[in-house]
C-alpha cells in the first residue's frame, strides 16, 4: 500500500512543464546559463508578457535550482491560476537555490526589480506585484495565500496637509523571516533578520526597533 501511495502521491503533482522551462530559460537569461535548465517550471502557467530579464546571482548554477509551481504543502490544487509577467526593463533575481509553490503570481513592473535570496520559500497562492523593488532575504519562508504589493496603484490627497501620498515604495524582508500564512506586505515594509509574522498580519512601515528576533503581528502589525 505505501508502495501505491507513493504513486498516488507523485501523480498529484503538477507535470514539469518543459516548453515553458525551456522558454523561460532561453528567454530571459544569458545562453550559457540557460544551458544548463537552472529554472524549472511544473504545471500550467501564463506568460504574458516577457520583456525583462532574470539574473541568478550564485557561484553554482546548476538544474532545477529554482522550481516554480510544485505542490510542496498540499494546501491548495492546482487551479491554473499562475502566471509571470515581466515588463520592459523589469528585473528578476534569484540568488540562490528558491522554491516557489503553485498557484503562484508574479508581476514586476517596467524598471522594477523583485528579488529573492538564496534558499527562500514560497507557499502556494503568493502574490507578488511589483512596481519599483521587493527583496525578501536568504532563508525565508512565506505561507500559502500571502501577498507582497509595493504600491498603491493610485495617488491619495490629503486635504487637511495639502500633499499627495507617495505611491509606491520599497518592500524589503530580512533573512530568516518566517511569514505566516494570508499575510499582507504593503509598500514601505521593512523587516529585520529573524522575524517572525503572525498568519493573517498587515504590514505597512519599518519594524527596525533596536529589539532583535522579534515576533509582528496584527493589522497593522506591531511588534509582540
């Protein structure tokens, strides 16, 4: 029975997605690093559009050191619901070995940059939208259903003090971070090493108090 069931559950699993491997790798990254596969795509996935490019930033480059789409927590199905898009000019950087699980979406704006440090985890149904820079540090882990939003998409006027709300800013999680799951990362976050994020928590300005390791959360998240 273990023997079926571990049939059973590798069939569960997305298929590896070779056209879209193949593509994404000879498209977005120099020939000689994209001859050796580092990124490896599994299940259905959109490319709309792209237009930016991809640097891995690692002394060792090697095959499916960056998987996209897997099924690593079995908290959701594969809905077909992920998709990759890269405006002119946009950035994405891997460096390091990553793993992002299905369902996932990335959207990075022209002259953007979004990057992820060596050993990062993605949960399945993660947002990322960026539209000027999101970096999250080496060795974190982010739970299924969470999202990262660098902007707010619109300008806002205060009437009393007669200015306009900056619409976009820097999103930047330290190394080591563990965020829960259906956590919100808005624009202007900052994180230090070592922190962990309470599931359900928003996110919104810079936790840099002199208290290291420190736990976040609520909405707005406060240091606990």
């Amino acid at each position: 029975m273990k023997f079926i069931d571990r049939i059973l559950f590798h069939l569960s699993q997305p298929y590896l997605n070779v056209l879209k491997s193949v593509y994404v790798n000879f498209k977005l990254l120099p020939f000689r690093t994209a001859i050796k596969l580092p990124i490896l795509i599994y299940g259905p996935v959109k490319i709309y559009w792209a237009l930016g490019n991809i640097e891995i930033r690692s002394n060792n480059i090697y095959r499916g050191m960056i998987k996209l789409g897997r099924n690593n927590e079995f908290f959701n199905g594969v809905d077909r619901s992920s998709f990759i898009l890269l405006e002119e000019k946009s950035k994405l950087i891997f460096e390091g070995p990553c793993a992002i699980s299905n369902n996932y979406k990335i959207r990075v704006a022209s002259n953007a940059q979004l990057k992820f440090g060596a050993y990062t985890f993605i949960g399945s149904s993660v947002k990322f939208i960026c539209t000027k820079s999101i970096s999250i540090g080496n060795y974190t882990r982010c739970a299924y259903e969470s999202q990262f939003v660098d902007s707010n998409f619109h300008y806002v006027y205060n009437e009393s003090t007669k200015e306009v709300a900056q619409r976009n800013g820097e999103i930047v999680i330290g190394a080591f971070n563990w965020i829960g799951n259906r956590t919100t990362i808005n624009k202007g976050t900052y994180t230090k090493d070592y922190t962990i994020i309470c599931a359900g928590s928003l996110l919104n300005k810079k936790y840099d108090d002199p208290i290291d390791k420190q736990m976040l959360g609520g909405t707005p998240a406060k240091i606990i």
